[in-house]
C-alpha cells in the first residue's frame, strides 16, 4: 500500500514539474521573439554591409555622341491650368 501512494506521489511530482516546464516555456515567448527581430535585423544590416562594400560601383552615366536637343524648363503654355 505504500509502495502505490508513493509512486502516485512521485507521478503527481512529475506532473507538476511538466506543468511548471510548459508555464516556463509559455513566459519566455516574448523573449524569444525579440531574440528572433535582433537576429533578422542583425542579418539584414550585415547584408546591407556587404552589399555596400562588395559591390561593384555604379556605372557613370555618360553623354550619348551625336545631336542634343535642348531641356525644356518650362510648360507650354497650353497646359497651364487657369
């Protein structure tokens, strides 16, 4: 008879630990999707940083050879609301 309320006793123990585990786990969601942004941040400026320094420049525009026409600065007159 003592050997059962024992081992129920020790059953109700392990009961309660894997309780305690779950609630454990269930307060440190917050954490973890902080951790979780800091990594993706992390990661994303390090390619930001990479990408920064490892590629190749930007080409230069250059002026086409041939005619040029000159800018317009200013709307016809037409196309001025009134």
């Amino acid at each position: 008879m003592k050997a059962s309320v024992e081992s129920e006793q020790r059953a109700i123990e392990r009961l309660i630990a894997e309780i305690d585990s779950i609630d454990e786990w269930r307060d440190r969601i917050g954490r973890r999707v902080m951790w979780l942004f800091a990594g993706t941040f992390t990661v994303a400026l390090s390619l930001l940083a990479w990408v920064a320094m490892f590629e190749n420049p930007p080409a230069r525009i250059e002026k086409p050879d041939g005619p040029q026409v000159p800018a317009v600065l200013h709307q016809a007159p037409e196309r001025i609301p009134r």
